[in-house]
C-alpha cells in the first residue's frame, strides 16, 4: 500500500513539473483606476511556429464598476511587421451578472479576442492594452493583461 501511494505521489509531482504553453501577465493599476495614458504592455517570445495559440484579455475590476462592458485599443506589434491596433469592445456583463468569476467583490474575466486559432512567426511579440472609455480614469478596474496560450490538439 505504501508502495503506491509513493507512486502515485511522483506520477503528481512529475506531471505539475511539465512546463505549462501558456504566457499570462497582468498589470495592477494601484489606486484601482486606469487612465487612458496608461498603457500596459507586454512582451513575449515564441519558439514553436508548428502550434496554433487562443490570446485572451484578462481583466479584473471590483463589482461597482460602472459599466457592462470596456472599449479597449489592444495593439500588437509582431517580429519585422508594422503595428497593428484593433479596437475591441469587452462584454463584462448584463444588467442582471458579471460574465466572469466573482470572488466576493471582485470580478475576473478573461475574455478570448481571436475567433480562431493564430499561427505566430517565430520571435518576440509586444501587446499593448489602452482603455478607450469616456469615463477617465475608468474606475474600480484592479488589473489588466493578456494571457497566451497553445491551443491543443
């Protein structure tokens, strides 16, 4: 008996070690405002150029944000390509829920951007978040990022 749970204990560590395809960084805004001066960016390379990748917008603001969504420039600046901006209107909720996870009074959402799977070239990528709302500085928005993940098979 003793014998499997030893196994069973090394299968676990083994498989948390893997490494995990996965980049994900967020920005905290301290006083829990974000102006629309202040553009957290974001930089990351990639190596595996056969694998597809999902890039979500990861968000987390208090209940008393005043709005059911976010207008949001996300710009994006590839390897030996121009920028690109896309403006991206973030649905967070109706007039009844949030759409992410609440904890107490904090809501995390982490919202898929791209409609289908993207190749990457190989090499270093920068995003760049700007809120574009008329509220300035939007308030109650704790943190924002980006999250990069391989899609699998």
């Amino acid at each position: 008996m003793k014998i499997y749970f030893i196994i069973i204990l090394l299968a676990a560590f083994v498989a948390g070690c893997q490494q995990l395809d996965v980049y994900e960084k967020t920005i905290p805004f301290p006083k829990h405002e974000w102006a629309a001066a202040e553009k957290p960016t974001f930089n990351f390379t990639i190596t595996d150029t056969a694998a597809h990748y999902n890039v979500f917008i990861v968000l987390r603001h208090g209940d008393a944000y005043h709005f059911n969504n976010l207008w949001m420039d996300i710009t994006t600046i590839p390897p030996g390509d121009t920028v690109q901006t896309v403006r991206a209107n973030l649905k967070l909720g109706d007039n009844q829920k949030w759409l992410g996870n609440t904890i107490d009074d904090i809501v995390e959402h982490r919202i898929l951007i791209n409609t289908n799977p993207l190749k990457f070239k190989a090499g270093n990528y920068k995003f760049m978040l700007q809120q574009v709302m008329r509220e300035n500085p939007l308030q109650y928005v704790l943190n924002a990022g980006i999250r990069v993940e391989k899609v699998t098979p």
